[in-house]
C-alpha cells in the first residue's frame, strides 16, 4: 500500500522538474541567442564552423595521418566532440549568476539549471556532428563504421563534463570567485592531453597507460572506434569511464547540495 501511495508522488515530482527544465532550456535559448540574426541555429552552426575550419585547415596543407586516415574527418570528430568539452566547463562558472533571479521559486534549483545547460550543449554538438558524418559520407565516401558507437561517446562526455560542471558552479558558490578565470585557460592548456588531435596507438606502449589516465581520451577513442571501424587500434575502458562519471556526478550532486544551502537569495 505504501508502495502505490507513493509511486503518483514520484511520477508528478518527475513531471514537474522535466517542466522546469524544459522551461529553463527555453529561456537559455533566448537569453543566449534571441530571436534575431538566425537566433537558436547558433547553437550548432557555431561548432559546425569551428570543427569545419580546423578539419579544413589540416586538409589543405596536406597533413598525412598514420594509417591513411582521412584527415578532414579525424579532427572533425576530435575537435567537435572537444568543443563540447570546453563549452559545457566554460558556461558552468556563469549559470549561478545568469539563473540567481529563478531560484526564488522553490521549483528551480541549481541541478536543473545545469541540466538544462548540459542538454542544450549536448544536443547542439550531436546534430553538429550528425551533419558532419552524413557530409563526409556523401562528399568523401567515408560513411561512419558505428554511428551508434559515435553517439554513444558523445553521450558518455554530456554525462563525464555534467559532473565537472556542477563542481564548478558549486564553486563558484564557495567564494572561489576566480573559477571563471581558472576554467578557461584550463580548457585550453589540457587540449595536448585530452585526447582530441591524436590516438593513443601511435605513442609508443610504454606511454600509453599514461595518456589513458585522462578519462576524456577514453571518450575520444570511443568515438574514431565508431568513426573508423575495426582497421585500428583503439584504447579505451568503458569501466575506468563508468568509474570516473559516476564519481564526477555523485561529487557534483553534494556539491550543489551543499552550495544550495548556503546560497543567499
């Protein structure tokens, strides 16, 4: 009995924060990008733009990879998933200060406001690269091996960098007042080690266990495994990234729970 009295309660709390968050996606999407000069469509063509010039770049002056991999697609699928990577650490500094406002009603709390941003990410870079693969297909006969596998890596990096974003935001709230600084120039210097410009399989065997330390390289690898098929050698550990996630996440909830209970609204 007490089981059946509960499961409406839980059915109408999972109703009211999928309403919350879908309401605070769509005040994201007009606050970051209004109605004016292609408005929402930013949201993907501007990791379209970026992972095409540097796909591009690489193309035009002819860098040859290891394998006779078509290099317009290696850094497309390297660059665009680490696009992802950089904005969702970037913009999560900011979501205290863009929501504070939203979090007088009892409904909206930080956790939301995070999913929402994290959801609108995520979805913005997997059409990005869904357009990306079927242009490659078309254009260059390079048809994705495993688009399953593709989707799959870029779900598991939403899910790694949601943890490390409510860790951040909850920073933010614990007077480390210069994370906003730190992030930034952090995304940027940890681009060699991510994993997203190079394979683990062309360092020789006695470094790659320390490459692997990096769990986005993991995600990296997942994603040219879906890209490319069984012709190469990949390394990555789908529990070392289980591991990682679930750490980062639980880490990230307390986090927020805690900062949430001393946020002064």
């Amino acid at each position: 009995m007490p089981q059946i009295l509960e499961e409406p309660s839980l059915r109408r709390a999972f109703r009211i924060q999928r309403i919350v968050i879908g309401a605070l996606l769509l005040r994201e999407l007009q606050t970051r990008f209004g109605r004016k000069n292609l408005g929402a469509v930013w949201l993907f063509l501007e990791p379209m733009i970026l992972g095409g010039c540097v796909g591009a770049f690489h193309l035009v002056l002819g860098h040859g990879l290891p394998g006779g991999i078509n290099v317009f697609a290696f850094y497309v699928v390297g660059y665009t998933p680490y696009y992802l990577f950089r904005g969702m650490l970037n913009r999560a500094a900011s979501a205290l200060e863009a929501n504070h406002a939203l979090l007088y009603h009892s409904r909206v709390t930080l956790l939301d406001v995070v999913i929402a941003r994290n959801l609108l990410e995520g979805a913005a870079v997997l059409l990005a690269m869904t357009v990306f693969l079927i242009a490659i297909g078309v254009l260059m006969g390079d048809w994705p091996q495993d688009p399953i596998l593709i989707a799959a890596g870029v779900a598991w990096m939403v899910a790694m960098c949601h943890g490390a974003s409510m860790l951040i935001l909850a920073g933010t709230r614990w007077g480390v007042m210069t994370m906003d600084r730190l992030v930034h120039p952090f995304t940027y210097l940890t681009i060699p080690v991510t994993g997203a410009f190079f394979m683990v399989d062309w360092f020789p065997s006695h470094v790659q266990p320390l490459l692997t330390i990096f769990p986005t390289v993991h995600v990296f690898e997942m994603v040219r495994a879906g890209q490319f098929g069984p012709s190469l050698n990949y390394h990555y550990d789908l529990v070392y990234m289980a591991a990682v996630t679930v750490a980062l996440n639980v880490l990230g909830m307390l986090a927020l729970r805690a900062a949430r209970k001393h946020l002064e609204i």
